[in-house]
C-alpha cells in the first residue's frame, strides 16, 4: 500500500510559476512508476507526465512539453511537477498516481493504482 499527499496548489497569474510536490509513506516509491494528472470541472481525468522507475525516462502531454518538467526523489519518496508558463486553461485539481507494474503506455489513469486526493492549482488572467 503507497499513501500519496499532494501539496503546492494555489492561485497564480498567467506566465507564473508553481511546484507541486507528492509524498508517499507506506511501501517505499522505489519500484513504482509514478505520474500526474489532472481534472478540470466537467473534464475527464486526463494524464500530464510520467517518470519511470528503471530508468528515470519521462513522457508528457503534447500542451504542457517545455512548460512542466516531472522528476522524483526517491530517497526521499517525492515526486514534483515544475509548472512554469502556466496559462488559464491549466487551471484544475492535479494528483499524483503511482501504478505497480509497468506495462501499456502509462499515459492511461486505469494503468495507475494508487492515487493522491488531489491539490487545486488556478491560473488566472
């Protein structure tokens, strides 16, 4: 079993900065890759980026490459989500996922088992 904690939402202009962090307790991050997501009002849950555990490799969205950068500590069972540039259409709950085994994509929620309760992150005008 993996607890997972968000933390670092908040209220931000558009262009602005904010890093979301993810702590686990229970079983250790190591082995598990871990990703993020987020969920607009009335949105699916839709997948933003992902770090491997084997080799560190990461994947990202098509709209948030160059703005977001996904890396884990995992000495000290933490993922982050560096958000810069951020625009309004950011603006969501954003959770951290760690799934078990690494098949598929891992672009999919359904390929995660445990999640986070979420941080809200808006991105004002």
């Amino acid at each position: 079993q993996v607890l997972l904690v968000e933390s670092g939402g908040g209220l931000v202009q558009a262009g602005g900065s904010l890093r979301l962090s993810c702590a686990g307790s229970g079983r250790t991050f190591s082995g598990y890759d871990m990703g993020w997501f987020r969920q607009a009002p009335g949105k699916e849950r839709e997948f933003i980026a992902a770090i491997r555990w084997s080799d560190g490799s990461t994947m990202y969205k098509d709209g948030v490459k160059g703005r977001f950068t996904i890396s884990r500590d995992n000495a000290k069972n933490t993922l982050y989500l560096q958000m810069s540039s951020l625009k309004p259409e950011d603006t969501a709950v954003y959770y951290c996922a760690a799934r078990t085994f690494a098949t598929g994509t891992g672009r999919s929620r359904y390929e995660y088992d445990y999640w986070g309760q979420g941080t809200q992150v808006t991105v004002s005008s």
